[in-house]
C-alpha cells in the first residue's frame, strides 16, 4: 500500500504543455449580429475528465493546427507531393503535410526565409534592399498583408527543398485566451469570447490561425488545451472589495468569469463593469447576462460606450470621464480594484491616462502626485492590466 502511493506521489503529470488535453467544442456560437463589421463568437470547451484547473482572470492556451487549403497551396508551390520526410522542430520526422499543419507557422515570413527568398529569386531587388538593417519600418510596411505563400508564388525562381524550407519557419506556437467562465459556475467547460480574424489583402482571404481553427475546423476534432496562470490578474482575496472593470470588445472575456465567480461564491463587493464596442444592437456581447446581473444586483452599474452609433465616436474611456466623480469615490473611499482587458495599443494607454486625469481632478493633486498614487495602485495590485 505504501509502495503504491509513493509510485503515485511521483507518477508525471498526464497532460503539460508539450501535451496538452484534448478538448471537445460543444458551443460555436456568433454572438454578433449578422449586420455587424466583426464575426464575434462564443465557444464552450467540453474539460471532462482533464484533471486540471484554472482561476478567473487566467487565460487558456489553445494550440490550432494550419488550415489545410494553405498548407496544399504552399506544397503545391513547392512542387513537392506532401509526403516528402521533413524535421520536427521536436520529436520524430514527418512527413511535409503532417508538419505544415500540425508543427510550423505557415502565414507570417521569417526573417531568415525572406533572406532566402531574396538570395534565390532571380529577380527580388526590393526585397533585397528592404532587409537592409536601416529599413525596418520600410520592411513592414511592404509586408503588410503578405504571407509565405505570396513570395512562393510571386517568385517561383526561388526553389527549395521541403527539409530546407521548414528550416526557415518558426513552430507554431499557442495562443492564449481569457477564460470567459468560472469552474465554480460551469465545473467541467471553459469558454471564451473570440473575434475571427478574416481580411483580404492581395486579392487573398487572410485568416487568424486560432480563431478560424475553432471557427470553422474544431468541430470534429480535439481542441488541444493548457491553462496558462495569470497571478497578476486575479480577484481580490477580499470578497466584500468592490472592482472596477473596464473590457471593450473581447476584453470583456475575464469580466464574464470575475462575475460568475462572484456570484457563485456570494461575494458582497459590488461590481462595475465598462463595455464598449461598435454598434448596440449587433456588437453587445453577452449583453442579455449582463443586463441580468444587474437587475439581479450583482452587477452594480453597467456603462456601455457605442462607438458607431452616434456622429462622434465615444468609447469607454469617455464613459470613465463622464462618471469621473463616482470612480474616484470607489476608488479613493472604498478601496476598489480597476482592471483593464483588451487592446494595449490604443485602448489601454487611452484608459490609462483617463483614470490619471480622473485621480489628477477630482483628489485635487498635481500631474505627479496623480502619477504616484496611480503607481502606488499598481504596486499595491489594485490596478490590474491584461492587455495584448
């Protein structure tokens, strides 16, 4: 008996990140309405019997495989069959098909593969002079919107041998996404809020790699998954400390969880979430459980900021400046937690210099004493960011 239970203290984990569980997608939803600019949609992960766990504020890695049609396109660029025997960047050898779906990134050109291209190519004198170290901004302005099979095609002098040509690709790496749910509300899903990434450029449909893998390849096969630990993004341990969210779009993932958590648990803190995205009627996602939430009372406000749906774009950090008075009472008389999601590179800096002005005015402090006591949230961990 002893014997037995030392063998099992020290059995390997069944799943890591090298082999991630096999999930099953039992929900595909659009959430978007169908006049909407975007393909938003609502998936739900099947975690049966996955022995693992996650927190509300943790993300999930999710590892796609290629679309098929591409990877076809790029063998048959390549003049080669598909069965040709090719390195892994782990493990055994395969066969080219095998590693252009399952283990290599086949859209975005490495640098050392246009260098190839540019050495090889009988003629690819931009593409030469583009990679000079001087030109870096020039380089991706040229290659917005080209991926690995338009060299191929635009230069077919340029030859390659299946086993040099993976050797200039990168692995296909995971990509993360915000848990959309709690274990305490749903104990055996996960699910996530996801934007299918399509656009045409070059006369070519462009796709996300993750998003249109479960969009539109995941339902009869497994969804390959790793929960990924975000410590910097959880609740607060305290349940009575009210929180401040601020989620546009997609970002909206981990506030979904927080207040399925917090209901679930019987936390008393009170809860205000902004959303934003473009139009009310077609882009307000999970808006029916939000407006639930709050007429049940777990939801204490709820403001939402529509950008399209008026002459001047309003987005959320225009609804913050609006409620400037009331955020800075959660914030400066009841202790409340501020955590942003979504998108770093407008969003977030436009959030973030919103909630400085709001400390700056309304707690009568100059630009630097703002700036320290927004710092000081930081450290403290009440101001929690989760931004890409």
């Amino acid at each position: 008996m002893t014997e037995a239970i030392a063998t099992a203290a020290v059995a390997p984990p069944r799943y890591t990140r090298a082999n991630p569980f096999p999930a099953r997608l039992v929900v595909n939803r659009r959430l978007s309405g169908p006049e909407s600019e975007k393909d938003t949609r609502h998936f739900e992960l099947d975690l049966t019997e996955w022995g693992l766990s996650f927190e509300v504020g943790d993300s999930l890695a999710v590892y796609p495989t290629n679309d098929p049609q591409l990877v076809d396109e790029i063998i048959h660029a390549l003049g080669a069959t598909g069965d040709e025997q090719v390195p892994r960047p782990r493990g055994e050898p395969t066969t080219l098909r095998e590693a252009l779906l399952r283990d290599y990134s086949i859209t975005q050109p490495t640098p050392k593969f246009l260098r190839a291209i540019a050495e090889r190519a009988s003629a690819a004198p931009t593409l030469g002079y583009l990679l000079a170290p001087d030109r870096k901004h020039d380089l991706e302005t040229y290659l917005w919107g080209m991926e690995i099979i338009d060299f191929l095609l635009d230069h077919p002098s340029a030859r390659f041998a299946p086993e040099d040509f993976v050797g200039l690709l990168t692995k296909l790496q995971p990509r993360l996404y915000s848990v959309a749910s709690s274990l305490r509300a749903y104990p055996d899903q996960v699910h996530f809020i996801v934007d299918v990434v399509r656009y045409e450029s070059n006369g070519r449909v462009r796709k996300g790699v993750a998003s249109s893998f479960l969009a539109e390849r995941a339902d009869d096969v497994p969804v390959p998954v790793f929960p990924s630990v975000a410590k910097h993004f959880h609740l607060p341990e305290d349940a009575a400390t009210p929180i401040i969210m601020v989620g546009p779009g997609t970002g909206v993932a981990p506030f979904r969880a927080y207040l399925q958590q917090r209901r679930a648990t019987g936390a008393t803190g009170k809860n205000w979430l902004f959303f934003g995205s473009q139009h009310q009627r077609c882009d307000f996602a999970y808006g029916e459980e939000f407006e639930a939430f709050k007429k049940e009372g777990l939801l204490t406000r709820l403001d939402c900021a529509w950008s399209r749906d008026q002459a001047k774009k309003i987005y959320v950090q225009h609804q913050m400046n609006d409620n400037a008075a009331e955020i800075w009472k959660w914030l400066e008389g009841e202790g409340a937690h501020f955590f942003v999601c979504g998108d770093a590179k407008r969003m977030a800096k436009d959030v973030d210099a919103t909630l400085r002005k709001i400390v700056q005015e309304q707690g009568g402090k100059t630009v630097d004493q703002a700036n320290e006591y927004v710092e000081k949230l930081k450290s403290d961990k009440r101001y929690k960011r989760d931004v890409y």
